[in-house]
C-alpha cells in the first residue's frame, strides 16, 4: 500500500512539474519566449510575386480586429541565406527620391479578424500617405477614433472608427516644420485621461508637444543633444498613471521622464536602440530594442525584470520590433519594419504571467 502511494504521489508531482514546463524537452533554443508563433497568420493580401511593405504600425483592438499600418506591396524580395539580407522592405517608401524603391501603393491600412483575413483595407486614403509610422488609439475614446502617424507626410490623422471620416489632421502634409502647426516627422501619441495629448515629434525634430483634446497648441520642450531634455531622434512616447511621461530618446540610447508640462524626473540609460514603448496596464514599461531586437521589461523604477525576442528574418524572429500590441485574450502581435511582415504568437501553454506583455490601459468604452 506505502508503495502504490508513493507511486501515485510521484506522478501527479510528474504531471505538475510537466504542466508548468519544469520538465523541458532536450535541445531548442526558447525563441520566443513565452510565446509561440501562430503561423500563416495573416493571410496573404498583395498578390503573387508580391510581398508585403516595410510593416511600421500594429494596434489589436480585439482578437478579431487587428489594424495594420505599413508601407505598400513590394516585388516579393529574393530569399537569402545571409544572417543579414543586404535588402530590406524599408528601405522601400514614396518619401524616398528613387522611383525605383517606391512599392505599388496599396493595402496602407488594413483590418484583419483572428482568423489572418483581411476585413477591411482603406484604400480610398492612400492618397494621405507617405510613409506609415504608427497606429494608435486613445484609452480614454469611447468612439474608438483611430489615429495614423505618417512621418513621411509630416501628418497625424484622426479618423472614425470605420474610417469613413477624417475629423482631424495635424501639419501639414509634406512640409515639415517646427513650430505650432507643424512637425518634422512625428512618430507617436499618448493621452491623458482627460484627453490631452502628446506627439513624439519626431526624426527631424527634437521635441515633445502637447495638445488639448481638440487638437489646440499648448507647449513643447526639447532641443538637440545628449543632456536632460535633449534628444537625439524622438521615437516613442507612453504615459503611466501618475501622469509621467516617458519618451524613447532613440539614437541616444535612453528612455527619459518628464511630469506632464515637460519638467525633466529622470532617465533610463543602456537601452540601445528603443524603437517602441509601451505602458501596461498594470504599469510596466514594455520596450521593443531595434539592436538587440529583444522585447523588454521595466519596472517604474527602470530596472530590467525580463526579455525575450531573437534576431532573424525567420518565422518567430525579430527584425526590427516597430510597434507592438496585445489583444484581450493576451495574443501578441509585432509589426517587423525591416522584414515586412506582420507576426502573431499567443501564449504558450503554462507561460509565466509575469512573462508575457501586459495588457494595455483601457479608459474608454469597451467594445
């Protein structure tokens, strides 16, 4: 009898450990983390020959309405062998003088369901851009407005949710500059609860500027260099719940910290390359690493709690984490710049919670 209870003792303990992955199989690599890859998602769109442009923007409103912003349908790019394909979907734009990089300039904005396949495609705006930055919307809009960055356009625009209906534009398209009324390739927005609003701004620019709900100037802060409140290409921006305002100082290898009128707190060193940052809703600050190409996480206090992600051009791999979004039932998704693709993991069986990105605030009415 002692024996068959040890017995039985031993393999529920087996079926425990098995469960939550203390038990691993020999050999691999953990690509990706916690997560697995959901392959031939999405459905292909661009036709025979054709790939997919340099993929800049991803928002998961739900599991079943996925926005994708990107750059076009190029000539399907000769596979390659090298760690480092010598060509790449971005260097493909219409903001580029060579007519010969322009993609076929269709399937800018689309919306996908959860099954990969396309449910809607804004072509009658196509005409509005140059080169797609980011899509985004506020937590805190119950309408669900979508609003698309286009650096190349030097414009930020607001549409309905459907898309019928643009009700806001910011700059002007295709004249950069720097003052009230215009940008020099702005790259993000993050909100206020009460709907004021902050633009990263941007490439050519090295400022943050804020707005009121309505879209009307209130002020700025930044120049050009390496100290407090400088900045070397603004590349993200995200908000945490104290109102603190947190902007990705890209080719200076930091995130810095401001209150909510520019006044600089602090600053995060050491990250090589913040191509997107992103705040949870159970405040953590997710950073997506152009270099590293390694999704990472931060408490509030800047230090590194976990990462993941691994170089590479193959199905699972990173090339150059644009922008990121998780759905409701934790799907991830990551638009993949240099590739052109879009990608989509979900949860692997038994993850760590604490391992995968957190959801996102969500102020607004739910849908």
């Amino acid at each position: 009898m002692r024996t068959t209870r040890m017995t039985l003792l031993l393999l529920v303990l087996f079926s425990v450990l098995s469960a939550v992955g203390a038990i691993a199989q020999k050999g691999g690599e953990d690509e990706t983390g916690p997560y697995e890859l959901v392959a031939n998602w999405p459905l292909p769109v661009c036709g025979d020959g054709y790939q997919w442009g340099s993929v800049s923007g991803v928002w998961a409103e739900t599991p079943d309405t996925v926005f994708v912003f990107q750059r076009g349908c190029l000539p399907a790019l000769p596979p390659s062998s090298s760690i480092v394909p010598a060509r790449n979907a971005s260097g493909y734009s219409l903001a580029t003088d060579r007519q010969e990089n322009w993609p076929r300039w269709d399937h800018v904005l689309m919306v996908f369901n959860r099954e990969g396949k396309q449910v809607e495609s804004w072509e009658q705006h196509n005409k509005l851009f140059v080169r797609p930055h980011r899509v985004v919307m506020s937590p805190y809009d119950p309408e669900h407005h979508v609003w698309l960055i286009d650096d190349g356009a030097h414009s930020i625009y607001k549409f309905t949710r459907d898309g019928k209906k643009l009700v806001m534009t910011l700059g002007e398209f295709r004249v950069p500059g720097n003052d009230k009324t215009h940008f020099n390739r702005p790259t993000d927005i993050a909100w206020l609860p009460g709907g004021e609003f902050f633009v990263s701004d941007g490439y050519g620019n090295t400022r943050v500027v804020k707005f009121d709900k309505d879209g009307k100037y209130l002020l700025e802060w930044g120049k050009p260099g390496k100290g407090p409140s400088e900045f070397n290409t603004v590349h993200g921006i995200a908000i945490d719940n104290q109102r603190r305002v947190y902007v990705g100082d890209r080719a200076n290898s930091r995130v810095q910290i401001f209150d909510e009128n520019g006044k600089y707190l602090d600053e995060w060193n050491n990250i090589r390359f913040p191509y997107y940052i992103y705040m949870s809703k159970d405040q953590h600050l997710w950073i997506g690493d152009g270099y590293t190409n390694k999704i990472l996480k931060y408490d509030l206090n800047g230090k590194l709690l976990f990462s993941w992600g691994t170089f590479g051009s193959f199905p699972g791999g990173i090339w150059g984490p644009h922008q990121f979004s998780v759905d409701s039932e934790n799907n991830f998704y990551i638009a993949d710049v240099h590739v052109g693709r879009i990608q989509k993991f979900r949860p692997k069986r038994g993850a760590n919670p604490a391992q995968l990105v957190g959801q996102r605030l969500e102020g607004g009415a739910s849908r």
